[in-house]
C-alpha cells in the first residue's frame, strides 16, 4: 500500500513512524513532513489541495491521512473524495464539530449530549446578563479556531465582561471571536479520548491525558501539550461504557442525521465530575501529543485500521492494543508558547542501554534538516517517548530517553504522567 500522511508535526510523525513499521506499506509520503521525516518516507512539497490530489492519483497513493485541523476544515476530504481518491478524516461539513464551538455546543444540545450549560450570543447584553447567572470562574470561548487561545477562565464576573467584550468586538481574535460561548466552569479532571469513526462504526483507543500547561504542577500558561500519557488508570469500564453511550453513540447517529457523516479521528475533550463525563469540546484529529503514546500501543497494523477507516469497514476489524503503558515527554524550545527561539542543532547521545533502546523512541516535530543535522527550529521540537509494563517504567525509560537528547534552550516538564503516580 503506498500513504500519504498531511502534515508536519510531531502527531504525523508518530503516524508515519507506525506505517514504517508496517509490513504492507510501500511507500510513505509526507505532505509536507519536516526535517526528520525523511529518514521514513519522502517529503512532498505541495500545498494545495488540487495539486495533492493530483500528486495522489499519479503516485498510486491509496490511501491519505490527514493530521491536522486546517486542511480538514478547509476541505481537503472533500478535494480528494471527488477524485475518488480514499482519505481518512472528515469532510469540511463534518470538521465543523472542531471548526465552530457554535456549531458544537449546539449539536451537543440537540443530541442530548452531556456538556457545561452554556449561551451563544453575538450581542454584548446576552453575554453579560448570562455572565451574571453563574459562579465564577466563568469560561468565554471564542467561536472560531484560535490556535488554541481562544479560550478564557476568567476568575471573576468583571474579567469574564472584559473578555467577551474584547472577543464581540473583534479585538481578541478577528472574526473567529465575533460570536462566543460563555459557559459555566467543571470542576472535575480532564481526559482525552480518541475515536476512530467511519461515518457509522468506531474503534475506541486507550484513554489518555494530556498536560496543557507550560510548567510543573500544571502551572504556566496553556500550550498545545507538553506531555502525555495512556492509557490512563483514571479511567474505569464505567466511564468508558458511559462515554460511548452518551457521547460517542449519539454523536456518529446525530452527524448522520445531519447529513454529515463522521469519518477519522473524534478527538473527544471530557471533563469528569462527579464520576459522569461531560463533554467539553470535539476536535477531529488525534491530539498532539496524544498521538504519540497511542500509536506506539497499536498492535494492530496501523495501515489496516487508517484504511478500514477510510472505506467504512471497521465492522470487520478486531483492533488490538499492546498490555503496557507509553509516557511521552515534550521537548520545547526555549521561548514556547511566547515566540520562535533561534534555530539550535540537536545531538542525541548514542543509547547503549540496549533495554532503552528498545523500549524508547524520538517523535519529531519542529525540526529542520540542514547539512545533514537537525536543528530545532519549532516551538514543540520533539517529544521522548517511553513504553513499558507500568506508567511509572514508562514514564523513567521517557525521561532516560530525555538525558540522551540535546539542544540549546531545551524546555520540559519533569512530572508528567503525575496524577498517575
Ligand atoms: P476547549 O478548547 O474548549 O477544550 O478549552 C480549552 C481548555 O479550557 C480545556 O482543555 C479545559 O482545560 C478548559 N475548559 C474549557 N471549558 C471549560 C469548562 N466549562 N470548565 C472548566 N474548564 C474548561
Ligand atoms: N494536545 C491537545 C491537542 O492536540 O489539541
């Protein structure tokens, strides 16, 4: 089978590292992948759609999978399934579940799915009388795709008027913060859940939890990820019978009955409170660097489960996961999340520990190949990871795997996997 993976993080590396992996791919292409990419495919340097799906059909690609948001919501699915060309992830109608809080938190209402009560509004007085009907904190979301800022806690009443105000006038964020949610806050702990949906069946993967925070103790400001680890003993069969009942279930139906089946990756945020799951958002592409730690667990070939996604078969797949645990440990650059940091070469210490060696592996992401050295040129560069018979093995062969690997400015949590432990 020849693939095509789109993106350039640390998330399609881990995709593209299992195909490598996988006796049935052929050829692996990365659209655009980055600098360490290479060593498993062929990077492709095409951006538009049209051209990729022309690149697709030439190079007897048969199967894409698509990383990241952007594409999806702009439509690619779309591009390549006109062509009759076989791609795993949603369509640009499907993406909206990701692509507008709006749109989510309203399909959420209508399916009956549990979430934190919540109003849109464009009109400043809605957003401030509803404002004044909750507790604090109060959550103000913008609704449009903000890179991952768009959201607010604001401790008091004031701060959560201030931020509305700031979003409805378009001085937040532009147009995507022209329409927002404000929302009560849970208070629970949070859990990353990954569905993998072919418009009617889907395969559930272990659970994971992410670390969004820059520093330890889950302080410092949000990121996309600084760690993560699966699956998670926080997560019990009642929460994963109660999530596919009330959230996963109803969500395949309802995108149905909207005439927007659901194919690739539900990416499901929750929030547990009180031992019941309530969704907090949708993304509909695996979480990075959640994707990292899944994939390493899949004993099932990953070409196998991409592609019977992508062609409505996962009612003929009996998906297998490895008995062990993955700990992922991201290496950022020195500024991350504030601004890019000057370009810095990595070394990686040769592993003699033969036990390390094979029980620990690079994922990575902001990196760039020049003169035959990878240079950290991103602000999440790479991400150890580490599997083993426990979290904690895991979590030790990660940061063993950490002292190996170097580059001026290196950034990392030292407690992830914490609330495990
Ligand atoms: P979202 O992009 O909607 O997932 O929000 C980003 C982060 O904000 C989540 O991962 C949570 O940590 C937090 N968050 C969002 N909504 C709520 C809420 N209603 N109550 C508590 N925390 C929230
Ligand atoms: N790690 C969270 C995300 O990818 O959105």
């Amino acid at each position: 089978m020849n693939i095509m993976v789109i993106g350039s993080g640390g998330r399609e590396y881990a995709i593209g590292r299992a195909l490598s992996q996988d006796a049935a791919v052929e050829k692996l292409y990365f659209a655009p992948g980055n600098g360490a990419t290479p060593a498993l495919g062929e990077n492709v340097d095409i951006k538009e759609y049209d051209a990729l799906a022309e690149f697709a059909k030439d190079q007897a690609i048969d199967l894409t999978i698509v990383g990241p948001e952007a594409p999806l919501t702009e439509g690619i699915v779309d591009v390549f399934k006109a062509r009759e060309l076989t791609i795993f992830g949603p369509s640009k109608a499907a993406a909206q579940l990701e692509g507008s809080k709006v749109y989510m938190k309203n399909f959420l209402a209508k399916y009956g799915i549990p979430t934190a009560s919540y109003i849109e509004t464009d009109h400043i007085d809605t957003a401030f009388k509803f404002i004044d009907t909750l507790g604090t904190p109060v959550v103000v979301k913008a609704d449009g795709l903000c890179a991952g800022k768009g959201v607010i806690i604001a401790p008091t009443h004031d701060e959560a008027k201030k931020a509305a105000s700031e979003m409805l006038s378009g001085k937040a964020f532009g147009e995507a913060g022209k329409k927002v949610i404000i929302e009560e806050f849970l208070d629970g702990y949070e859990l990353s859940m990954f569905a993998i949906c072919d418009g009617e069946d889907y395969i559930l993967l272990p659970a994971a939890q992410d670390h969004k925070r820059l520093e330890d103790g889950d302080q410092g400001p949000n990121t996309g990820g600084m760690g993560a680890y699966a699956p998670t003993p926080l997560v019990n069969d009642e929460i994963y019978e109660k999530v596919k009942a009330s959230v996963i279930r109803p969500t395949l139906d309802g995108m149905q009955a909207e005439g927007a089946p659901f194919e690739g990756v539900l990416f499901i945020g929750l929030m547990i409170v009180n031992g019941e799951p309530l969704t907090l958002e949708f993304n509909v592409r695996f979480g990075d660097p959640e994707c990292e730690i899944l994939m390493p667990l899949l004993a099932t070939p990953a070409s196998e489960l991409f592609y019977k996604a992508a062609t409505k078969q996962l009612d003929t797949l009996k998906v297998q996961f490895k008995d062990e645990y993955a700990v992922g440990v991201v290496m950022a650059s020195r500024d991350y999340p504030y601004k890019s940091s000057e370009p810095a070469e990595i070394v990686v210490d040769e592993i003699v520990h033969t036990e390390l060696a094979e029980h620990s592996h690079i994922a990575y992401a902001g990196v760039s190949e020049m003169d035959g050295k990878l240079f950290a040129t991103g602000g999440r560069v790479l991400v150890c990871v580490g599997t083993g018979e426990s979290i904690r093995q895991a979590r030790d062969r990660a940061y063993a795997l950490c002292g190996q690997v170097h580059f001026a400015g290196k950034k990392l949590r030292t407690d992830i996997a914490y609330q495990a432990l």
